[in-house]
C-alpha cells in the first residue's frame, strides 16, 4: 500500500543498523584497547550510514527496483555473489 501511494519505506536492514555498526566499532575499540571520542564515533557512524543510503539510492536508481527493500536485496545478492566469486567456490 505504501509503494503504491509513492510512500519511502527505508528498509530495516539499515533502519535498524545504527546499534549494529556502533556495537562493532565498541568491539574494535576493546581490542586495540584504544578509545574514541564520541563525535569520532558518531562522525563514523554517520559516515557509514551515509556511504549505506546512498548505495541504497543508486542500486534503487539504476536497476529501477520497485520499492527500497528491493533494492536491498539487489545489493546483498550482489555482494554475495561477489564474494562467492572471489572465495572460488563451487556453485
């Protein structure tokens, strides 16, 4: 319904990556037992969430997907099969 009337639904794979991505650079913080500032996290974390949306914006352009989450889906598929290519596993 909300497609349908041209209403933008962010996908939850990065609505809800804020506490993810924050968690990970505490684990990185832990072991180099070194520690950030706040704003270097927070300047991080907008960093990534910024580099992820608009990643989500071009893949939802350029394949012209349906709606965000598509367009989600298109990136991690890619991803994936990116990684599958270079590991050279067998299909």
């Amino acid at each position: 319904m909300l497609v349908e009337r041209d209403v933008p639904v962010l996908p939850d794979i990065l609505a809800n990556a804020g506490g993810v991505i924050v968690s990970y650079l505490e684990w990185v913080q832990n072991t180099q037992e070194y520690a950030w500032t706040l704003e270097e996290v927070n300047a991080d974390l907008e960093r990534r969430l910024t580099n992820s949306f608009e990643e989500l914006v071009d893949t939802y352009s350029e394949y012209e997907t349906p709606d965000l989450r598509t367009a989600a889906y298109t990136i991690a598929l890619d991803r994936n099969a990116t990684a599958h290519a270079h590991r050279g596993l067998f299909p």
